[in-house]
C-alpha cells in the first residue's frame, strides 16, 4: 500500500481523465470536469505545506538563536499578523491591501530591478566575444538592445528593423524548436507517469 | 519634497532595498524578512478566499455537495508529511496531482505546444513576387530543422548531420542574445520607474 496504492491511483486517475476527455461524450464530460475540480482542490492546500515549513526553518532557528535570529522571529510575527488580518478582515481589507500595495510592491519593484545591475556583470561575462558563439550572441544582443531604444533609430533607421527581424525570424525559429522539443519531452514523462514507471516522486518519503 | 506618509515609506524601502548593492546589511534583511512573510501570508489569504472557503464553506456546508469530502480528504492526507510514521500517506495527493498533471499534458498541452508551432513551421519555402518573404520563410524553416538536429542526442552526430546541428546552435546563440537583450531592457525600464518614483514622486524634483 505504501508504494503501489499512490501508483495505481496515479494510474486510474490519469486514465479516467485522459477516457473522459478523449470520448467527450455527455456521460464522460462531467468526469474530466469533476477532476479537474478535484484537482484545484487539493493544489489549494499544497499552499498550506509551504506555510508550515516555512514556520519550522525559521521557528528552528529562533530556539536554537542562531545567527541572525531576530530576522526569523520578525518573519514568524509579520507572516502570522498579515494572515490574521487578511482573514478577519477580508481581502477588501484598507490595512490588508495598504500593506500590500504599499510595503510589498515596492520592495518587489527595486529587488527586480536590482537584476539590471547583476545582470550587468552577468552581460561582460557572457558577452566576451571569445569564440564565434560568443561573439553572435554580442552582435544579436547589441543589435537587439540598440535597436529597441531611441538611440537605436538616432543612429540608423536600419537598426531598429534589424532588432525586428531578429526577433521575429531567427529567434522565433529557435524558441519554436526549443518549445517542440519541451513538449517531446512532456509527453515522454507524462507517459512514464502514467505507465508507473517515473517513480521519482516518491523517494524523498 | 511628498507629504504622503505613504511615498517616504515607499522610499525607504526602496532606498533600503537598493542598499544591498553596497553589501549584505541589516535593513536589507529587514526588508528581506518582510517581503517573504507578506508575500506567503497574502497567498494564504488570497488561497483561502479563492480555494478553500468556496469548497468548504460554501459547496459542503451550504450546497451540501458530499462529493467534495474526496478530495478535501485527499488534500489532508498531505500534511501526513510531517509524521514520520505515516509520511508515506501523503504520496497519495502527490499520485492524484502527478496522474491528472500527466494526463492534461497528454490531452491539453499537445495542441499548442507542439502541433500548432510544427503547423507554423510549415511555410512555402517560394513566395512568388515577395522575395523577402522567402528568405524570412526559409530562414524560420532552417533554424526549426536545425535547431531541433542540435537536440537530437539518440545519436552521434558525424558529418552533414554534425554540420547542420551546428547551424542550429548558431541559432541559438541569435535567439539567447536577443533574449538576453530583451530581458536587460525590461529590467531597466523598472529601475527607470522607481528612479522617477523616488525623483517625481518623493522628491518632487519634475524630472
């Protein structure tokens, strides 16, 4: 039971739901469509799992006062308070969305855009036209970077058509592929999944 | 300079969240803390009022939809997790979302994700009168082939097959620099927003 039980209904659930969806009749629709139901259900609690070990990293580290404690403690007291507050007072709530809009997203805004200056030490590494792979990647990126700001069109009008192009064409043609070869390979375990032969899922336990 | 108690809030945390560019610091981790924990206790919230309330509040109290009782049970065999005798109780919800996940990729995802863009790529490879196209086509053609030979690994790739697979991987380089570039672009363009937030809006500098 511990082991082929998960199995078998990984099995029966994702051949109910692939009968259901494939027959379409009135008799099978409202199966694909309970299943899906069930399956927003149960995703909807996973949340609750991530809070809880959330709680237990850094509940440990306030018992055992470990370096830099304080931070947890204040994460326990601030993720607990704004539940309570979202709870009790409802998702309306003017201190709940103040909080929201007010604290989280600037934070949010600035950590993202602190990304431009990593990713500028990250650009002099990837751009060092070492070899002919390098330096395409330079040009593309150049190119594209060039041409989608007004400096672009101030130096030529060609640039901004060639950054164009080089997102429509070349780089639509290698995205493609890569999505194609994604969904080749999304198949293939979905069918190891099903057959009971990705059991992977189960060795952390 | 704002009075809005609001904008210097704002700005604080914006000045104290850029700090980290200097180095690793106390206001940083601060701030650190603050976001994790308001971000986590809104998707409770918001995961409360959308999933579960619905489902337990309204469709098993109110509507009296039994039926429901499955897959709140198998959603409360999860938190088995944290018991070490029965641990292995919580492989059953993971089996039902693996076997449903699996099966909406086999029936949902193949359309669009492989069917659709392998149609895209059927192009006519000669454009009467359009001379631009053509190329285009061809050049959108090329790259799919190409790139796809790159990612073939049940072989060795010798020869014609080595050559073409190399073209492909020139392919990528185009798309990971124009990717690359793009993504650059969109993170300046925030760091140009909160720059004028902290230059118009807190300073009122009309910048």
């Amino acid at each position: 039971m511990k082991r082929e039980g998960p199995i078998a209904l990984l099995m029966i659930s994702g051949v109910l739901y692939i009968v259901s969806v494939m027959l379409a009749s009135p008799v099978m629709e409202p199966v694909a469509a309970t299943l899906d139901d069930w399956y927003k259900i149960v995703v909807g609690f996973i949340n609750l799992v991530g809070i809880i070990s959330l709680t237990q990293v850094n509940g440990r580290a306030v018992l055992r006062k470990s370096s830099g404690w304080f931070y947890n403690a204040l994460l326990i007291v601030v993720l607990y308070g704004y539940i309570i507050l979202g709870l009790v007072g409802g998702v309306g709530n003017v201190a709940f969305t103040r909080i929201y809009d007010n604290i989280l997203t600037p934070i949010l805004m600035t950590i993202f855009s602190t990304l431009t200056f990593w990713i500028g030490s990250a650009a002099y590494r990837a751009f060092r036209a070492k070899n002919l792979d390098a330096a395409i990647l330079l040009v593309a990126g150049i190119v594209v970077m060039i041409g989608r700001v007004t400096l672009g069109s101030a130096i030529s009008p060609a640039i901004p058509k060639a950054a164009e192009w080089i997102l429509n064409f070349p780089t639509v043609a290698g995205m493609r592929a890569i999505e194609m070869g994604a969904a080749i390979g999304g198949i293939v375990l979905a069918l190891r999944m099903i057959t009971g032969l990705e059991r992977s899922f189960m060795s952390n336990d | 300079m704002s009075n809005d108690i609001w904008v210097w809030i704002g700005a604080i945390l914006t000045l104290g969240t850029y700090s980290v560019l200097y180095k690793d610091n106390p206001v940083y981790r601060v701030l650190e803390a603050l976001f994790v924990a308001i971000l986590a206790g809104h998707s409770v919230v918001i995961n409360w009022f959308n999933f579960q309330k619905p489902t337990i509040v309204n469709r098993l109290g109110e509507g009296k939809e039994l039926i429901v009782v499955i897959p709140l049970l198998l959603a409360a065999l999860m938190y088995f997790r944290y018991s070490r005798k029965f641990a292995w109780l919580a492989r059953y919800p993971m089996a039902f979302l693996m076997g449903i996940g699996a099966a909406y990729v086999l029936t949902k995802n193949l359309k669009p994700m492989f069917l659709t863009q392998a149609r895209a790529t059927m192009l006519p490879l000669w454009v009467p009168g359009d001379f631009g196209a053509t190329i285009n086509n061809w050049v959108v053609v090329l790259g799919v082939a190409s790139v796809l030979t790159y990612f073939f690994f049940t072989v060795k790739k010798t020869g014609p097959v080595h050559g073409f697979s190399r073209i492909g991987r020139i392919y990528l380089m185009i798309a990971f620099g124009a990717l690359f570039a793009d993504t650059v672009l969109g993170r300046v363009s925030v760091t140009l927003v909160r720059f004028q937030f902290l230059l118009n809006d807190w300073l009122g500098l009309g910048i």
